[in-house]
C-alpha cells in the first residue's frame, strides 16, 4: 500500500514555479554565505611558536624538511620569520 505525501497547504498556495525554485535558491544562498565567510587576507596573522629542549630541534628539524613547492604554490613564509612556521599560497 502506497503512501500519498501531503504537501503542506502553505507551499501549495504558491506558484509552481515558486515551489519549484525553493531549492536550489537555499542551496545557492547557502553557499554564497558559506564562501563570504572564508577569509582571504593574503597574509594572516600568525603568532610565532616557541617550542623550547628537544620539541625546538624536532621543529626546527621539521620546517627544514618541508617542501617549497605544495599542491603548485611556492612556499612563502610568514612574517615575522621563525624556523618553525611554513605557509604555501
């Protein structure tokens, strides 16, 4: 036995084109949103770590081995300079 889905009667007093569209404008709204809320500063803020003792080497060790190339975006390092921090973009 088949159910019958009801619609509620506030969406069928709007148009069929309306009811139609509903959708795809909240998905599209919502990824607009979505994507505004991202950040795209060039060079954000970073706030220098400072690992101390065998943590430091490790790091230090770390950031060295790091490629200069990521994805197709050259590294470049965030100011202030620190051998502990490495962004790419």
């Amino acid at each position: 036995m088949a159910r019958e889905l009801r619609i509620p009667r506030a969406l069928t007093a709007l148009p069929a084109p309306v009811r139609w569209l509903a959708a795809p404008v909240a998905l599209t709204c919502t990824v607009v949103v979505l994507i505004g809320s991202w950040s795209s500063a060039d060079d954000p803020a970073v706030e220098v770590p400072r690992p101390s003792g065998k943590a430091a080497d490790h790091c230090r060790a770390l950031g060295a081995a790091l490629p200069q190339e990521l994805l197709g975006r050259a590294r470049r390092d965030p100011s202030p300079a620190s051998p502990y921090v490495a962004a790419w973009g």
